[in-house]
C-alpha cells in the first residue's frame, strides 16, 4: 500500500511540474518583451505595452505566446506603424480583444508595403476593439483589419470614445466586412460624416450608437439594409434637424431610440411607423418641438414609451405654436392640437 502512495505522490509531482511549466510558457520573460508585460489567469493572458514606439515594437513582437483568450492593450506612445503579423503570432485564438489608449497611431502594420499587423490571426469567437483618446490623423488605413481571419461564428465590438473620426468612411466598413459585427459605438469623435453601410452587410448590428458627435445629416442608408437585429440606436447631442421618412424601415426588432439634445422639431407618425410597436424607449431629452396636428398620433403613447425629462431637468417643451411656446408635451391633450389650414 505504501508503494501505491509514493507512486501517486511521485506522479502528482510530475503532474504539477508540467502545469507549472505550461503556466509559465503562456507568458514570455518580462525583459523579453519590454516595454509590454504578460500575466495570466487560466486560460487568459493579458499583454500591455505602454510607451511603445517604432524601434521597441520591432523588437517585442517575436517573443509573444498564444493563449486561447487574449487582450492586449497598448498605452500611450506614438507609433507611425507596427511589424507584419504584430498580433498574427498569436495564431488561432478564441477571443482576440484590443484595447488603444492615449496613442497617437499611423498604421495597424507596415504601410510601405501594406501589410497588416493582423495577418496571421485568427479569431473563432469573439473580437473586441477599443479605442479612446486616440489620434488616427486625417486618413487612417482601416483595411489593416481585413486580414483578420473571422470564423463564421465571430461577434465583433468595435467602440470608440474620444478619439478623433470626424468621417467615418466606407474603408471602414470595407475593413469589417467579414466580422459579424453586432456593436458599432462612436461617440465623442467629432463625427460630422457616416458612410453608407453596403446593401446586405452588416446584418449582425444589434447596438448602434452615434452619440455626442456633430452629425448634421442621418439617413437610412447609414444603418444595415436590411437590419434584422438591430435593438438600439443612439443619436443623443448631434445637430440632426431631420429624420427622413423611411429611416427606421426594416428594423422590426429596433427597442430604444435616443435623439435627445439634436435641433428635431418634428416627431412624424409617416418615420416612427415601422419601429412604433417594437419599440420600448424613445428618448427625446430637451427636444424643442413643434406641437401641431403632426405631434397627435403619439401623445396617447407619450407617457408609456417616451423618456421627455431627467428627473426635473431638461422636460421636452413645444416651441411653436405661440400659443403653445414653454407648454410640457407631456401635459397636453390631443384637442390643443392643430394644424394651419391653407386657404
């Protein structure tokens, strides 16, 4: 019996060396990989890199390992561009996150001959991409994230607080376009133009936020056609004037609506038909609107579906009628509605 005992001592020994080893092995030397850093936990390794430049980013790369989940994250620096397959050593994982901080960015890879830093990764479940307070200049190469292998079964996030956008531009959706992207969020960029989404792409949207930007102009052909999936959509402090009629068309399962603090002075029945049974919120903080014959189709929903104040802030008021000016929407009745009749 005692001899069984040392074998299973003996053969736990063994077993817990080689785990120990394979810990280990998941995250390279510290002083290999300097500036950047590894850690672990279980099947997760957590690189980040702060201060990296050109000459550093060339050095490092070689020495990553893979685990099945990674998130990297690099942190303030200026990087004109990064090595051929920077990320691609990674080969297959299951979850691929990226998070750039405080950076001011060139290229996502070597612009000279236009290979990607991502060429070589593959991602079979999930892929995550976050920037914040970061300078992309005047004509960023989304392209870069083309090379990016997406399983059929991928998610991807994409979002951006921040970090300056003002266009964003078709090569963007052209870099994605494999993705199955269900959360696209740019908000704080400085946003005035969107490109138009291609005819069938992007038919994964769930989450769609455009908030805090200065878009002037939002029209159908900014969101997936169709956009079987789409639940939120948020337009929150832009200068949008307009919503055109057929914006909301085939997006049946569209739940939240925000277009608070834009210039919207009409809320026509002819654009809210399509999502108006669907749709649980529609948020309206601090609109200034119109309050005619056009606003009576909603007020017997008003107090069920709509968000008009933030606590005793910002009620949602009529600007016009005179008669009407400063009056809560909330307070009024079908009957104090009307229309001027052309003679």
């Amino acid at each position: 019996m005692s001899g069984k005992s040392k074998d299973w001592s003996l053969l736990l020994t063994i077993v817990t060396l080689l785990l120990g080893v394979s810990v280990k092995a998941d995250c390279p030397p510290t002083e290999n990989i300097y500036p950047c850093s590894c850690s672990r936990n279980v099947d997760t390794c957590f690189y980040s890199c702060r201060g990296l430049d050109n000459n550093s980013s060339f050095l490092v790369y070689q020495q990553f390992r893979s685990c099945q989940i990674i998130y990297f994250s690099i942190i303030s620096g200026e990087i004109s561009s990064l090595p051929h397959r920077f990320f691609g050593g990674f080969g297959s994982v299951e979850k691929f996150g990226l998070d750039l901080v405080h950076l001011k960015l060139g290229y996502l890879g070597e612009p000279s001959s236009g290979l990607s830093a991502f060429d070589g990764l593959s991602v079979k479940n999930e892929l995550l991409v976050s920037m914040q307070w970061v300078d992309l200049g005047s004509s960023f190469d989304w392209s870069v994230f083309s090379a990016v292998n997406f399983g059929p079964d991928v998610s991807t996030t994409f979002s951006s607080n921040m970090s300056e956008f003002n266009e964003l531009s078709p090569g963007f959706y052209g870099g994605f376009s494999r993705s199955n992207m269900n959360s696209l969020v740019v908000s704080l960029a400085g946003l005035k133009t969107v490109a138009e989404i291609p005819t069938g792409q992007f038919s994964s949207l769930v989450n769609v936020n455009f908030g805090r930007n200065s878009l002037r102009e939002i029209k159908r052909s900014n969101f997936p056609t169709p956009a079987p999936e789409l639940e939120n959509i948020d337009l929150n402090r832009n200068e949008i004037s307009y919503l055109p009629d057929d914006l909301f068309t085939d997006m049946f399962k569209l739940k939240r609506l925000d277009i608070s603090i834009n210039q919207i002075s009409v809320l026509a029945e002819e654009t809210f038909k399509p999502i108006f049974t669907s749709l649980d919120r529609l948020i309206v903080l601090r609109l200034s609107l119109t309050c005619d014959c056009r606003l009576a189709w909603i007020l017997p929903y008003w107090r069920e579906k709509v968000i008009d104040a933030s606590g005793m802030v910002w009620p949602v008021t009529c600007k016009e009628p005179p008669d009407l000016a400063g009056r809560r929407v909330r307070d009024l009745q079908v009957q104090d509605l009307a229309c001027k009749v052309k003679l």
